[in-house]
C-alpha cells in the first residue's frame, strides 16, 4: 500500500533533518517562524499588547540562525504594530560567536 503524500512528508522530513544537522538541538519550540514569504522574509506573529524586545530578540534569533536577511514582527494587538529588521549576511559574518540576546536593537528596527 502507498504511503498518502509520501513526496510531500519526505520533503518535509528532510528539511526537518537538513535543519537539525545545522542548527543542533536545544531551542525551545517558540524558536520558529511563523511564516516564510516569498522564500525571503520571516514573519513572526503575536497576539499581545505591544512588540517587546523579547520578540524583536525572537525574530533577531531566526535571522542569525539562517539565510534569511530580513524578518517582520507583527502585532495584533489594541493597535496594529510591527517591527522590520534586517539581519545581512555580511553582518552574521562580521560576528564570530554573536550574541542571541543582544540588550539593544532599537538601531537595527526599523519603526513603523
């Protein structure tokens, strides 16, 4: 009997263990974007007040850790917020062993 969408869980499985390979074990479940656009842009999206630097290190994290250079916060809170942030290669280069929780980012968002 064939396996239902053997392709597609394959693929997935794959990337699962292409991910591993490189990232290694040890990040929480949160460490995860919630959305990829375009192959491009990593969005993460929250539920809450207000964009915290918790959050902007979330998605600071995501960008660090892959090949993506750019990434978006969005907030659907009482007033819709959002963060952009850009995260070039040519700086995860310049950082040998960069910092996951940098105390100020405030220089590397853009505001809406």
């Amino acid at each position: 009997m064939p396996l239902l969408e053997e392709a597609l869980t394959r693929a997935v499985i794959g990337a699962f263990y292409d991910s591993y390979n490189k990232l290694g074990h040890g990040f929480y479940e949160t460490i995860k974007a919630d959305l990829v656009v375009d192959n491009k842009l990593l969005v993460e999206v929250k539920a809450e007040p207000d964009i915290t630097g918790v959050h902007q290190r979330q998605l600071r994290n995501y960008l660090s850790c892959t090949d993506f250079e750019l990434g978006i916060v969005l907030c659907y809170g009482l007033e819709p917020k959002f963060k952009r942030m850009i995260h070039t290669r040519n700086l995860k280069k310049s950082f040998k062993n960069p910092s996951p929780f940098p105390s100020d980012l405030s220089d590397q968002c853009e505001q809406p």
